[in-house]
C-alpha cells in the first residue's frame, strides 16, 4: 500500500496537463481542447461552431486566444490544452476581432429577431449581447445583399439560409454523427452556402430527415416548422423500433409539442431519426378513441372500415363495455373451457402492460394462449439462440459496437429499420477503420460502405453460411482452442459443411466464390466481429436454421463472450425484447421460466393465488387455424393488428369473422379493431408510466407526459379493471408497484425497480438490486453450459417461383413508417415523407415487362391480389421484388405465405412467389 | 541496366545531338511560347524540313525564360554555336531554314545570342544579354536546353547523380545537408526546408506522405508552370531524395488542372522513371522505395494552403483547418507528411550533388541560394528569372526588365500575389530577401512580380486583389468570408465615388481584424495589397474619397473624357466612333461630349488623330469648354472657369 499509492498518482499525473488561464491554475485530462479547459473552469469563451459531439473546426473564430510562445491568436476549440500553457481569453486585442467577426455577421444576416422562431435561444444573440455589440457600429458596415429563397421544402423543417452563419455544424453532424452527406458547404467566398447535391431543396436530395442538423443549428437557419417552445419537458423513451432512444417530450397545456433527443440516452446520445424525432403528433391525433365502443347488435363483423364509426359501434361506459366483455368471457370458458379464449399481448406497449396481460390471461382465464408479434418477428431467433447459447436475445451490447474490428449484417436493412445503430456503424467504418460485411439480396446502403457485400438469393442464408464455415475451416481459420474449450458438436458440423464448397454455394446462393472466400477470410482473421441480423434471417420457413447458422459462425470465430462481438439480432418493436422477457408467449412465464416445470407453475400459484394451466399454448400463427377449427371461440387483442400483420391476410379475415366474441384494446381503430365486438380506449406511451426492454436488455422507464385523451386508460388499468369485473382484482396502483411484483417472480429482472433506472436504465440479467446490470452475455459460459454446433442443411424456401409466379416477392420496412402504419401515418411528416405503398422492381425486370416509374402495378400470389405504384430501383436484384407491409391501402400481407417455421411457429414473409401486371400507365 | 550504363547511353544521345552530323531544331514550346504561337512555328518547320527533304532532329523544349521573346527558335548547324532566335514567326522559320541551314548565313539580324562555347560574328552571347546576364541558373539550369520529355537530356546534364549519391547517404546526412544549405521553402511561407524534413522524420508513424505543392495561383505567377513543363525530372529527383531523407513511401503531385502541359510532362516524366526503375520498389537495388501520384486540382487558389491542398487530395473540399496538428504530425490521411513547393524539390538535387557549401555561397545571411520570379506588368522585358537573394529590385526591375514600358514612371511593384503588397519607389534599392519584404510590409510569395507604371491605380489595384481573395477565400471563416467582401465593398465605394472619411480608418480596423481572426494564410494575408497601398498611397485613396478624384485616370466612374475646343479640328471620327451616341457636333464644329450620355469607354480618346489629340481624360476638374458645338475658332464661350 504505502509503495503502490505514489505510483498511481504518478500514472494520474501521466494523463493530466496543467495550465494557466487568466491567471487561473486549471487542470485537465489530457487530449482536452483549451476552449473545454477554460469552460470546465468556469471561463467563458463565445463561440458559435463549437460543439462537443462533433470535431473541432475553428470556423467562427470566435473562441480565439493568446498563447505564450504561439504565433497570433490561436482558436482555443483546436488547439489542445498542454502542460505549461499561459492563456489569456479576454484582452483588447481578442475582443476587437471578436467584436468586428460578430459584427461581420450580424451585417450579413437577414432576419427579423423578433419574428425568429430561435429568438428564444438563438446562440448569435446572446454572443452579440454579451460582446456588447452596438448598433452603430454595425452601421457603419456595408449591409450583405445576397438574398436566398427560404426552402420550406421539407414537411417538417425550414431552411432560411439568410439566417445561416455557415458554422457548418449541420454539415459535420450530417458527416460525423449521421454520416449521410446530405448537405456540405458548396460555393466559394461571400457565396459560400450550405447546399444539397445540386443545390435543390432539401426535399429533392438524399435528406433522410432525422433532424440532427435542425437540432443542432444555433441560429434560425433551420426550425422546425410548427414547433412552440414547451413549458415543461418530461424524459421518456421512443415508442418506434428496438433501438430505445431517449427523448425528451416537450409539453404545453396538456398537449405534446415538441420532441428532443437527450444527449445523455445511452442508446442514442442524442440523435434521433425522422420518426424518432417527427413521427409524435399521432398522440394528438382526432381519430384517437376516448371512450369504450360496443358494435351495434346485428352489425356483422364484415362491415368493413369504409362504414361511419357510430353506423357500426356505439359509445359505452367503462361500465358497460367491462360487464358486457367479464360476462362473454367467463361465458366461453364456462362453455367451452379456459382454452377456447387466446389472447394477443403488444410489444409497443409497456412490460407492467404485458405481465399483467399475461397473468390475466394465465391466472383469470386460466390458459396459456397467449402470444404477440413477436412470433412473427425473432421467435426464430428465441429459439435457435435458447438450443445454441441458452438465451435468445442478444448477447452483447452497442458499446460493443465501438470496439468491433469487423460488423457482418445479414438480413437486416439497419439503416432504415434501426437507424440509429445503422449511424453508429457507419461511424465506426468511416472514423475507425472497423470493416462491414453486408449479405442481403436487396442492394441496401449499407452495402455502400462495405468491404464484401454478398447479394445471396432470398431463403439461401443457410447456404450462405455454411459456405462461408466451409471457407473458413478449409483455411483453418477457425478458433481452435475456443472450439475445443467451450462448444459441442464441432465434428459433426465440419463434416456436414465439407460439402458447401464455394463452387457449390455459389451455384446456389448466386453469391460469386471469390467473394465468400473474401468474406470468409475477413470473418476468419478478423480480432472481434459481430453478427447483426434482423428478419431477413427470421422470417423464414427455415428461420431457426437460419438463426442456428449465425451462432454457428460466431462459435466458429470465437466472437462470442467478448467485449466486441456478439450475437445481435436486431429487434423490430420498442419493446419487443420486454414483451418476450414478460412471459407473453404461449409456453413461458415471465423470464423464460417454462410453463410445464412443475416448479416453475408452483411458485407463480403460489404469488398469483390460483391454479395454473401447464399445458403451452397457440401461438398467434396458429390462432386462426384453431378458430376456422373450432376450437378458438374468443379472442382478446391488446395493442396488435393482425388483419395487417398475419401473412396471408384473407385467411386471418376469415378467422377473425368467425370469432364468437373479439375485444380490442387500442390507441386507434385500427384494421383489427374494426372487425370487433367491444373496442377499449387505451393509453399512448406519452400517457402512462412504465418501462421497456430495448434490443440491448436494457430496462429503461416512460413516463406519463399528458393525461390520456378522454376516458381512455392505461392498458395495464383496463386489464386491471377487467380482472376485477371477473372476480379477482390484481390491487395495483401503479407502474412501479407492478414492477416490484415482476422483479419478485422474474430472476433476469430482479434488481429492477424504478428507483433504480434513473439515467441508463439497466441491462439484464440484473439478480438483485445490488447488481450493476449486464453489459454483455457469456463472458463466463454460456447459459446452456457450452455452446452447441448445429449441423443445418439448406432447404429451400416453402415456395419457389413457377411460370405463373415467376418472381420473389419480399416484405420489409422503410424508414418513414412503422408496423401497420396505425401510428406513423398518422403522424403529417411521416405521410407527407413516405405517403404510399410501393412495389420496388429492378430495372431489368421493368424493362423486361415494359413497366416504366409511377405505373400502376397489381401484384398476385396464390393467396391475393395488391395494387400499388412501382418504383423502379437497382435496390431489387432481378427477379426479386419488394414490398413495405405499412399499408391498408397496399397490403403486402394478402399476398405473403403463411407457411410456418416448424420449431419457431413464424411465417416465411420473406419469400412468396408472385407476379406482375399493369394495370394502367402512369397519370401524367 | 545499371545507372552507369544508363548515364553512358544517355550522354552518347546528349552528345549526338550537340555534336552529331544532324542539325538541331529547338522549339520553346512552353505554355508562353505556345501563346506567342509556336505551334504555327512547329508545323512550319516541319513542313520547310519535309519539302526540302532535310534530315533534322527537332524537338520541344521549355521555357529559357525570355518569354517576351517567344516564340524562341535554336538551331544547332553542325560545326557552328548554337544560335537563338526570339520573335520567330512562321515566315522567319523559313527564312532561317533557307538561309542558315541551306546556305550557311547565320541571319544576325534575326538572332538573339549564341549559346556554348564559339562566336558568331554580329550576334552577342545570349547570356550576356541585360536580361540573362546577372542572373544565376541553377534550378532553371536545364529549361529550355533540354527535352523535357526525354529522361536521357536531364541525365547527361548530371540528373540523379543527387538521387545516387543520396542513396550512399543515411537520411540524417541528407537532412544535414539541406540545413546546411540553408534552403527555406519557396512556396512562400520560407520555413526552413531541412528542419521541416526533420520534423516529418521524426514525428512517429511507420506510413509518411510527401506532397509537392504545384498548385500556383497568384494572379501573374507562372515560375511553377514554366519549371514543371521545361525540367519536370529536377521536381521528381528532389521529391526522391527527400522521400529518402523523410522515410516516406508515397507521394503526391498536387498540380492544378489548368496546368495541362506542366500534367502531360509530369506523366511522361513518370512513366520514364518506371521505365528505369528509378521510382517504385528497390529502387537502384537500395532499400529504398517510393511511389508517386499525380493528383489534379480544380484550381480554387485556397489549394495552394497545405491543409487545404491535402483535404483536396483526400477528396474533401477544398478547406483549411487549424494547425496544430501540423501536417508534419498528422497530415494526409493523418499521417506524417511533409509538403514543400515545386521550387524548393527542385532546388534539393542540385544542392546534393553540388554541396550545401557551394549552395550557400549565394544569396544572403538569412536567404541563402536563388530565387526564381515571373516578372510581368510594365516593364520591357517580361519572363521568368533567377536571380540569387539579395538583389535589389531595381537591378530586377531596370537591367534584367530592361526598365518600364515605354519609358514611363515607375509607381510600385507588387510581390508575393494577391497575399503580398505594393511597394513604393522607396523600396527599389533595398536586397531583396525574405526578411525585407517581410518588414516592408509584402511577402516574398512564391516570386510572382508586378510591376505598375505611372497609370496605375493603386485603390483599384487593392480592389482588384480584394475581389480576387473574396472570390477564393472558402468560406469557412467568417473574417475571410465577410471580412474581405466588407473591404471590397468599401473599395468599391470608394472607386465609385461614394467613399465615405471613415473608410481608411475602417478598412485599416478590418484589415486587423482578418489578419488576426482568420483561419489560414489566405485570409490572414488577404488585406495586405489594402495596407500596403494605404501605407504608401495614402493621399490617393484621400483623392479618391475626399476629392472623388482619381490621380492615375483609371476609375471610370470618377473621370471624365472632354473635347479640347482648341485643339478640335471638327473631323467627325469621335463623333462617328461614339457607341453611346454621346458627342455632339458636326463638319467643322467643336465636338462637345454629353456628360449625361457618355459611358467613358475611352474610344473618343483612341481615334482621335494623334496629330489633333484633342480628347483629353480628367479626374477631379472640369477644362473650358463650351456648352453646345460651336465653329472653329469660336470657342471663347465657355461656361467653366
């Protein structure tokens, strides 16, 4: 002790500079700027470009310095803090050229303060007030001339570049932090502006529209269009994809009206994309239901969404619509037994949501038919991570996607479904030198930026992989000692991919050997490597293969249970991962703990009072066969839309049509809640209190921002109220107390409470509540003990094409909308961004069938017909087609097959045979 | 092949040529000669030799530096000097053909000098012509002598010895060496060159990069041109030897693309280096490797700053950024690299094949060496020159320029370019060095030199150079973008006649301000043409404001074009030349210019007979003259005292 303490001051003083700022003793780490030395002091230093989430620049030179023994004034945000340093930030000299710089500026820019939307917080003004800055000396400048038309282009934003003070923080933001590119400095001299490619509108160019310039502009050269200053700001977390943004809701008399990044969310420190930040005003939506609706007896479920809402439902009391719905449901049960009744729950709503959704289902309906669309999302991943690690979620974390030395994406368009990791990758690649490889048949763009990019035929991924192990081994690439030391059935998987010679993967995947011989050998040599995967993996007959083959090749390469690598599969909803962790599936109870362990069933008997069922479940995918069958007369949807979700939607119509009784709890009338016998209004994610579960595992809480609109409750409370109506009120008061109860029965969760997730949140598994959360899975084993090869042959998709179905039609997202739409088109910016459906086509296959841009195309699978415009793109290789699945309008599930993954019950959306005719030019 | 062996071939083709039984043709087929025409005395030639069947070895070479002499002719008769002809026109060519290579007379009339060794009576020695004689030739030593496309030239005039000898030597030496010599960039920052190798050499990193910085761009400079299309082999050698002495691997040539000649020389000089392994891995069996690309510029001016120039080469745009780091600690790609100009490599070989010593024995105690300049603007003799440090500028100006244009008054000199300043008459006899130029309130620059007459505008000289940094500066700082626009503004008001009495003073303030605030050398140099004229010339810029007057009769909008009634014959050639349909008069009538109409494009004043010389050009005052048109000889009414 009495050697040690010395050297580790000694290591401190290693990492730390001393300096002298206005005679001010100011110590620093090492690498600090001395514009951020002289600010952690206290000492004020204008600037305008400075930003501490982007590269210094020195553009404004504003921040300008003397420093002894250096030549001139020197900008204090580029020059780093060094040991010895004598700074002066405030002598005659500085202020006169900081005076005439703002000066410069001022006479330069147009705008009407008073009539500014920054007015409030516009950084120029509170320099050139604390500058002093006098109007006649402004005067005395000639006045700038140029004139610029404001753009008003975009739906959600405005650039006035007559406000622009070219600080070019919306450039860098849109290099650094986006690295998209969609705006640079172009011109030269006075002209210089900040322009798109072309200069065109913002609207014409490549803008994707997260905002991050708009939030980061000082001055009122890019607003908002509509946005008033909040009187409050309440910190929740995004209610878009998997990711779990942290944000902040802006509040006006009860109303949400603005939104903002926080640049202290571990998932996104600040950044947002276009739904993240403009997708909200959906909350405040005049379709949102108020009060609980009962269909008018003798309206049949068949009368569609094109009748007026008070023609088919009429307006009830909470009273009312929980008697009728307590006394139809303990009616079937009573007639048909408690597994006639299946229940939906909802990854958009909260984990307090789903559990007690689940213990209603399991402890007052008394079955275990309960599912959510996770089903149709990563089921397969459940089940391929449970057989081959022990857990199905991800294993690692997004600060490991900081120390990856090589990311490889298969399946997963990350740039538009989970834009902000998609940005975090692009970072690493263009700042970091990190590699990418990208497998996907679709050109995606991340593909741009890749170092191997692999377009494998739709359903060809178990090919694809085994190919590449074989590569891999053949070269003894493979991690040897990590192989022997902690995984099974090696031998058996070698033998197996021995015959996936690239020769022969390339005969089948389409993928050319020299390029996965080039992947495999990046994959092989490379120190730390993640897989990221989304449902281009899952959603597929063979989805557990596919997941199966993943862990394969991390096992293989040992980039598992490190810090950098990992298994990610990359969820699709908000709160998914927490839906799943709740025990919302059929054959589970919160954390995984299986329905038939008589152990298991035993200690939630004894917390919930009541006997258990140990009998698994439907899944949602087997729901509407068990109804057309009979056997499923009622059905409880909580938050989901299976009349867009399921494949093959007229068979799902004719299921639902068919129900004895259907209760839909919603923020919308949705598509499902249309065909319903009582509708519950239930509360957005700005309305109520709880948390989600993000990709990560990390446990982070919403917070209620507004009071729900009329008499709609929280899911939770309504469930709540129902149980009562039944005879066995759960007590609870609120979130957090339902939380308590999670932590008590779920041992992933049981250090989680509320007053434990103040700014991070926590990641699982978290044992108890002195448990800091984890970072990263396996570092100590894996769950099952060791991993386990799987030795998986390729089998083709269930469909393939034919003479009359002569191309593949694949499903996915875009960037601007979500899910079933039922949020994201009703957000304005959204709809006016992305406003309908698509068929995208590969200009081979257009030219082939003479379609041009903008025609009218409808699209036939065995199972329907969808309508919608073509947009002709290289993104589709020939042969394939693709489809987002957001629209009523355009519904791409009518054509998809419902043809199911044998172990993980999900559909095979990924591939259906198709083809295409015109059915009128193009309107010009 | 060994490089023996290539020296000796090489020197075999040199010495053919000199000595060999077949005449010589030798074209200055630079970009100025090429303006002057001698593209049309190129086909001439070839076209006179093919008619009259005469076997001659014809060949392009680069610019001697007479560029007021182009397009510049030598021919090598066998047994005869060598003799140089300036003024060529496609008519002289055959007139030379015909008279000295078919029938022996020299033409003394035509010729300007004899070259080497021999005399030729009527014809002087050309290096003893005013313009050549006090100059010193050593990095322009081979232009206009040598084929620049041929490697074998540069060789057997002694190219690469310097590499070959550099090899034998540890990169420590070669960096010695160069101290030594006393060598400071001529870019014109003049850093001295072997301390900045130093600091590249020493600064951690296994990949380093040297650039050469070929991005000319000051208005009236073209010594970086004139060197890269006349002896592109001496850039190449010095970037090796540095490369050696630096530790780099690679290289970049940042040449702007307005530059095609300078490129094509460049590639061909390459591609001869790749030939004879001179470049590339191993190079001459060493241990030293080194590899060299040729990048274009799209000629913005503010590529010509480092940190700019190498954005450029890594694909960005073109834009400065704050030093430190400096390029020698993290440059292209953020590795260690060192960038120096044309000139300075240039200048490298020789200094290692001759010694520092040698090289130090020129110039001055703090600029050692020589410096090439572009002399332009109004002297007799325009073109590019070498002189050692420490001549005086009116050696430059009087015997190498051969004094002003048309026996005008000097008024000042401009140095350095757009970054430099105006010097008075005052200035004409202090040594030219870095430090001189400096305290005098210019730059040496990269050695572009104006010279202005007696009918130069000084504010409009300022305006001019404002106008050009406003239009180069990037736009990334705001004293440079707004700063230099404000001060042209001004400038402008005050050309025009609206200058205000604050103006000076505020201009001075400005011109402080972006000295001091700006980011790069390009906006800290920017206001120096404005304080140099304002520092030298006030009283004109008081004429301007005070008096709205212009002393040298060039702003337009402050002067005026009047008809002397004395001298008016009533000849009707303004009158009919008027595009403005501005003067009134007729046959025998005293012209009158309306002042209302006129829009003083001066045409008035070029027609009219010299033996009249009527229109006369004021500023600041209004001469007798009558009102409406009035006979000859009644022009006694006047309505101006």
């Amino acid at each position: 002790m009495s050697t040690a303490a010395p050297n580790k001051f000694k290591e401190m003083e290693k990492d730390i500079v001393r300096l002298t700022i206005n005679d001010r003793q100011v110590i620093v780490k090492k690498g600090v700027t001395v514009l951020e030395a002289a600010l952690n002091a206290g000492i004020y230093i204008p600037t305008l470009c400075y930003d501490p989430d982007l590269k210094p620049y020195g553009g404004c030179r504003l921040c300008l310095v003397e420093i002894e023994g250096m030549w001139g004034l020197v900008s204090s945000c580029t020059t780093p803090a060094a040991d010895g340093m004598v700074v002066q930030t405030d002598t005659p000299s500085i202020n006169r050229t900081r005076r005439i710089t703002v000066e410069l500026i001022i006479a330069n820019h147009h705008g009407d303060c008073l009539a500014c939307a920054k007015s409030q917080d516009c950084e120029l003004l509170k320099i050139a007030r604390y500058l002093g800055i006098e109007e006649e000396r402004v005067e005395r400048l000639r006045k700038g001339t140029q004139v610029f038309s404001v753009d008003k282009s975009h739906p959600a934003f405005i650039r006035d570049l007559n406000k622009c003070i070219l600080c070019a923080k919306c450039v860098r933001a849109c290099h650094e932090i986006v690295c998209h590119d969609a705006i640079d400095i172009a011109f030269r001299g006075n002209l210089a502006r900040i322009a798109t490619f072309g200069d065109k509108p913002i609207a014409e160019s490549i803008c994707k529209s997260c905002g991050e310039c708009v939030a980061r502009c000082p001055t009122g050269a890019l607003v908002p269009k509509w946005e008033k200053p909040p009187a409050e700001e309440v910190r929740t977390i995004c209610p878009y994809c998997g990711v779990g943004c942290s944000i902040y809701l802006g509040v006006l008399d009860n109303r949400v009206i603005s939104v903002r990044g926080d640049p202290q969310g571990p998932a996104n420190r600040g950044s947002l994309c276009v739904k993240g930040r403009w997708g909200y005003d959906f909350i405040n939506h005049p379709e949102r239901l108020t009060t609980p609706l009962i269909r008018i007896p003798g309206i049949p479920r068949g009368a569609g969404q094109n009748g007026k809402v008070n023609e088919i439902f009429h307006e009830a009391s909470w009273d009312e619509a929980l008697e009728l719905t307590a006394n139809k449901l303990l009616e079937l049960k009573d007639a048909h037994g408690a597994d006639s009744i299946a229940a939906l729950s909802s990854a958009k709503c909260t984990n307090e949501d789903n559990y007690v959704m689940q213990k209603f289902v399991r402890a007052v309906l008394g079955t275990n038919n309960i599912d959510h669309c996770a089903r149709l999302c990563h089921a397969s991943t459940v089940v391929g991570g449970i057989a081959a690690f022990g857990q199905g979620a991800m294993s690692n974390s997004y600060s490991d996607f900081e120390k990856t030395e090589l990311f490889f994406i298969i399946g997963s368009n990350t740039t538009e479904c989970h834009p902000i990791i998609g940005s975090t990758i692009k970072r690493r690649l263009r700042f970091d030198g990190a590699k990418l490889i990208v497998a996907d048949p679709r050109s995606i763009e991340l593909g741009e930026h890749a170092a191997v990019r692999l377009h494998h035929k739709p359903g060809t991924d178990v090919a694809l992989i085994n190919g590449l192990m074989h590569v891999i081994i053949r070269d003894g690439l493979e991690e040897k000692q990590f192989i022997r030391e902690h995984t099974e059935g090696f031998e058996e998987l070698r033998r197996l991919v021995e015959r996936y010679t690239p020769e022969a993967v390339e005969a089948v995947t389409g993928v050319p050997k020299s390029d996965l011989e080039a992947a495999a050998r990046l994959l092989g040599e490379a120190k730390s490597a993640c897989i990221l995967y989304g449902m281009g993996i899952t959603q597929h007959t063979t989805g557990t293969d596919n997941v199966k083959s993943v862990a394969n090749l991390l096992l293989l390469t040992g980039n598992i249970g490190r810090e950098g690598t990992g298994f990610s599969p990359l969820r699709g909803q908000n709160n998914v991962q927490g839906a799943c962790d709740m025990g919302a599936l059929p054959n589970v109870y919160p954390g995984y703990q299986k329905v038939d362990d008589p152990a298991v069933k035993k200690k939630f008997e004894t917390a919930w009072r009541c006997k258990l069922s140990d009998r698994p479940g439907v899944t949602v995918t087997e729901i509407a066969d068990g109804i057309l069958r009979g056997e499923i007369k009622g059905l409880y949807v909580m938050g989901e839309n299976p009349m867009l979700s399921e494949p093959h939607l007229e068979h799902t119509r004719q299921a639902l049509e068919q129900l004895e009784f259907l209760v839909v709890q919603d923020i919308f009338l949705s598509e499902t809640a249309w065909l319903g016998d009582v509708v519950f209004p239930a509360a957005a994610f700005a309305e109520k209190d709880g948390t989600f579960t993000n990709t990560e595992r990390r446990i982070q809480r919403i917070r209620q921002a507004v009071p729900p609109p009329g008499e709609a409750k929280t899911d939770w409370g309504i469930i709540s109220a129902l149980a009562e109506k039944m005879g066995k009120p759960f007590g609870y008061q609120s979130a957090g107390q339902i939380m308590e109860e999670i932590a008590s029965l779920t041992p992933i969760y049981g250090g989680i409470r509320f007053w434990r997730l103040g700014q991070d949140g926590l990641q699982w598994p978290c044992p108890d509540t002195s448990h800091p959360g984890t970072c990263f899975l396996y570092q100590d084993g894996f769950a099952r003990g060791r991993g386990k090869f799987h030795a998986v042959e390729y089998i083709p998709p269930a469909e393939s094409i034919s003479k009359k179905y002569p191309l593949v039609l694949t499903t996915g997202r875009i960037l601007e909308h979500w899910h079933t739409g039922t949020m994201s088109r009703r957000s304005n910016v959204l709809n006016e961004l992305y406003p309908n459906g698509v068929v995208e086509m590969s200009p081979i296959d257009a030219a082939r069938l003479g379609f041009i841009e903008g025609d009218l195309v409808v699209v036939n699978s065995k199972r329907g017909r969808v309508e919608a415009p073509l947009h002709i793109t290289e993104k589709s290789p020939p042969g394939v087609i693709f489809m987002p699945f957001h629209w009523r309008e355009a519904a791409a599930n009518i054509l998809t097959n419902d043809a199911l993954d044998p172990l993980a019950k999900i559909p095979e959306y990924k591939v259906s045979a198709v083809n295409a005719v015109r059915r009128r030019k193009k309107l010009r | 092949m060994s490089f023996t062996d290539i020296q000796k071939r090489a020197i075999a083709e040199w010495d053919t040529l000199r000595h060999g039984p077949t005449p010589g043709i030798l074209v200055g087929a630079g970009t100025c000669g090429r303006a002057a025409g001698a593209e049309a005395v190129l086909a001439e030639i070839d076209k006179e030799l093919t008619q009259r069947n005469i076997d001659a070895i014809v060949m392009q070479v680069g610019c001697v530096g007479l560029c007021y002499a182009e397009p510049l002719v030598d021919i090598i008769k066998p047994g005869r000097p060598r003799i140089c002809y300036g003024n060529v026109t496609p008519e002289i060519v055959a007139q030379l053909i015909e008279d000295y290579l078919v029938k022996g007379n020299p033409r003394s009339d035509l010729a300007l000098g004899t070259i080497g060794h021999g005399v030729v009576d009527g014809i002087p020695n050309l290096f003893e012509l005013p313009m050549l004689k006090s100059q010193v030739r050593i990095v322009l030593h081979n232009c206009g002598f040598i084929d620049p496309t041929n490697i074998n030239h540069y060789i057997a005039c002694g190219g690469y010895n310097g590499l070959v000898k550099a090899l034998d030597m540890k990169p420590e030496q070669i960096i010695e060496e160069i101290k030594r010599s006393g060598l400071r960039g001529r870019g014109g920052a003049g850093f001295p060159t072997g301390q900045k190798w130093e600091f590249c050499r020493e600064s951690p990193g296994k990949e380093k990069y040297i650039i050469c910085n070929a991005d000319e761009g000051d208005p009236g400079a073209f010594m970086n041109r004139s060197l890269l299309e006349g002896d592109p082999h001496s850039v190449l050698e010095g970037m090796l030897i540095g490369a050696r002495a630096i530790g780099a691997k690679e290289g970049y040539i940042y040449c702007r693309a307005e530059y095609p000649l300078a490129l094509e020389r460049l590639r061909i000089a390459l591609k001869k280096l790749e030939e004879y392994r001179l470049i590339g891995d191993n190079i001459l069996d060493s241990d030293f490797s080194f590899h060299l690309k040729i990048k274009e510029g799209a000629g913005a001016f503010v590529c010509g700053e480092e940190t700019a120039l190498m954005a450029s080469i890594e694909g960005k745009r073109g834009m400065p950024r704050s030093r430190p780091p400096f390029p020698a600690v993290s440059g292209l790609w953020g590795k260690p690299t060192n960038i120096n100009n044309v000139e300075t490599w240039a200048s490298v070989a020789t200094i290692i094949r001759q010694g520092a010593d040698w090289y130090a024995s020129y110039g001055t105690e703090g600029s050692k060496g020589t410096k090439t300049f572009s002399l332009a603007g109004k002297v007799e003799r325009t073109g590019l020159i070498e002189v050692p440090f420490g001549m005086t500028m009116r050696q430059i100006i009087c015997e190498i320029g051969g004094g002003i244009l048309e026996g005008k008054r000097f008024k000042a000199v401009q140095t350095g370019g757009p970054s430099g300043g105006c010097l008075p008459s005052d200035f004409l006899d202090t040594p030219i060095d870095y430090d001189s130029l400096t305290s005098a309130g210019s730059i040496m620059g990269s050695g572009g030199i104006v010279v202005m007459d007696e009918e130069t505008c000084m504010v409009d000289v300022a305006r001019f150079f404002l106008s050009f940094v406003q239009l180069e500066s990037c736009g990334k700082c705001i004293p440079c973008r707004w700063g230099t626009k404000q001060m042209l503004d001004i400038l402008e008001d005050i050309t025009n006649g609206r200058g205000k009495p604050v103006d000076i003073e505020l201009l001075q303030e400005l011109a402080q301000s972006i000295k001091d605030g700006s980011l790069c050398g390009l906006g800290q140099t920017a206001p120096n043409p404005v304080l140099t004229s304002i520092r030298y010339f006030r009283d004109e810029y008081k004429a301007h404001i005070e008096e709205k007057r212009c002393p040298a009769l060039v702003c337009n909008a402050l002067i005026s074009y009047y008809i002397d009634p004395e001298k008016c014959q009533g000849c009707m050639i303004c009158l009919r030349s008027c595009p403005a349909g501005a003067i009134k008069g007729g046959k025998r009538v005293v012209h009158v210019i309306d002042q209302g109409q006129c829009t003083k494009c001066g045409t008035c004043m070029n027609v009219c007979p010299p033996r009249f010389g009527a229109v006369i050009k004021t500023s600041g005052e209004k001469p007798a003259i009558p009102k409406e048109p009035v006979p000859i000889g009644f022009a006694g009414n006047t309505d101006a005292g």
